[in-house]
C-alpha cells in the first residue's frame, strides 16, 4: 500500500493514493498532520526513528528517515521469544496509552524493528491513525479494520492473536511455549460490544491460538483457522461478497472452536 524507496540509506514513503483502497485515501493527510500524530505517538512513548521527517512532497504526503538494520517482530526466530515478548508488551502499553487521545498505533508486527543497536522502534506512520479521519464503515471489511485500526479493544485482540500466531509459528509446542502464547493471550481486554463483526472476527482468532497453545488443535489446524479469518482475504473477495465471506468464516471458527469445548 505505501511505496517504499530507499535513497542512499533513507527509505522514502509515500501512499499511492492510486493504488490504495478507498478506505485509506479516505485518511490521506498532510505533512502538518502526519507530523502532528507523529508528536502524539512519541508523546504516548512510541520510539520513532530519531530523523524521521514529513513533507508534502509531489506524490503526496512523504515520510523520509534512515533505514534501521534489524529484523522486524514477524522476523524474530523462537529462541529470542523473551524478546519479543517485552515488544509485544511495550506495543500493548502505547496502545492504551493512546486510547484517550486522538492518535491510533497501527500494532502490525512488521511495523516495528529491534535494531541491532537500540530499542524497538515503530517505522510505519503512514496512513496517520487519527480518530478525526476515521473513516465511514461501509461494508464488513470496513468494520473490520475499523475497529482493528481505531478501537483499542479491538487492536489489543488482534494484537494478542497475531503475536499468538507467530510463537505458534516459532516455537517447538511444550509447557514452555503454552505458558509464553497464554502471556500474549492476557493482552485482549474483552470486548465492550462482544457481538460486533470486529470483536467477533479477532476473539475467535484469539480462541483458536489459545486451543492450539493447549495443544487441543494441532498446530496445522490452528494456521489453517487463522488464515480463514485473513483481514487480507476478506478484502481480496469481491466487494458484493465480502458479507458472505464474512459470515462463513466465522461459522468455519465457531464449529470448529464448538466442536473442542464440548
Ligand atoms: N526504517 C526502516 N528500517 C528497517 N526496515 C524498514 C524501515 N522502514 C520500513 N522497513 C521495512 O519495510 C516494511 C514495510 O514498511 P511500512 O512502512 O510498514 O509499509 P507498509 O505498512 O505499507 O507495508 C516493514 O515491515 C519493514 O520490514
Ligand atoms: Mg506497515
């Protein structure tokens, strides 16, 4: 969705507005504001790249800063999983931090990089998560990623399921990693409107991460669940039939989710 260039060490981002769903030219914003999120962020304690800067440039809005030699959290193998449980911790702490300010932290793993010199810092600004240009929820991949980019419950579950997912990925299954994914788990707050497409779509992944942890699924079966509630696949089926793919992927999750709690 962003165009990356890297430029004698920097990268240059910009968002083809083009290229972009309409969702998220909906959110396109200029340099002021991207660098006035950028202020929120870092006042909320989210570690920028220290030269990050933010103009309007001929393309739109462009980010530029130096690219930061490391792996990001979807990158890091299993033996550095204490590691990546602090990230995920940190991430969980900003974004609470940022509920009661008009800032969002898109919480994607591969948004944050472990320097091999330095903290952990967040390289992705692009599109400005500001609650002012939220934009109108208009199909059922909309309310999805609604509520993953803007409510606070809904990032923090989607958050624990995406980490989930990647120990699952890491780790050899035993009481060590079962006891390291149920930490991740405890990062989903519950749910203010549990019956919410969102709510429902990201607490069924959580389930079936937890089952898997429990060695209740196997590991295959769980990878499989999760690709099933994909917000990518659900934004690649065609708009006309983004609510029945919707609904059948929730009915796959809950039967099989049904079937291991009886
Ligand atoms: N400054 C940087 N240092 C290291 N890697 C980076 C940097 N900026 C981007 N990347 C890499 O490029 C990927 C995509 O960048 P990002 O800004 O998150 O764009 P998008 O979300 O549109 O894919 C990141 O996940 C990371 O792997
Ligand atoms: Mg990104």
């Amino acid at each position: 969705m962003t165009t990356l260039v890297l430029c004698r060490g920097a990268v240059v981002k910009t968002i083809a507005a083009a290229a972009a769903d309409p969702y998220f030219t909906a959110m396109l914003a200029g340099a002021g504001e991207v660098r006035r999120y950028a202020g929120v962020l870092r006042d909320a304690g989210v570690p920028l790249p220290g030269d990050l800067a933010v103009t309007d440039g001929a393309c739109g809005t462009e980010v530029r800063h130096t690219w930061i030699p490391g792996p990001t959290l979807l990158e890091l193998p299993g033996w550095r999983s204490p590691e990546f449980l602090a990230a995920v911790t940190s991430i969980a702490r900003w974004v609470r931090a940022l509920e009661h300010t008009g800032a969002r932290l898109d919480a994607n793993l591969a948004n944050f990089v472990i320097p091999d010199q330095g903290n952990l810092t967040c390289i992705d600004v692009l599109p400005p998560l500001l609650t002012s240009l939220r934009p109108a929820e208009t199909g059922p991949w909309e309310q999805v990623i609604g509520g993953l980019c803007f409510d606070a419950d809904i990032t923090l579950c989607a958050l624990a399921g995406y980490a989930a997912r990647h120990l699952l990925g890491v780790l050899d299954p035993g009481p060590a990693a079962t006891g390291i994914i149920a930490s991740v788990l405890r990062i989903c707050p519950g749910h203010l409107r549990p019956g919410s497409l969102a709510a429902r779509w990201f607490h069924s992944r959580l389930q079936a991460a937890r089952l898997a942890a429990a060695g209740q699924v196997p590991a295959a079966e769980a990878q499989t669940l999760l690709a099933v509630t994909s917000v990518r696949a659900l934004q690649a089926a065609p708009r006309a039939a983004r609510r029945q793919h919707a609904e059948a992927a929730l009915a796959v999750m809950a039967s099989a989710l049904d079937r291991r709690a009886t």
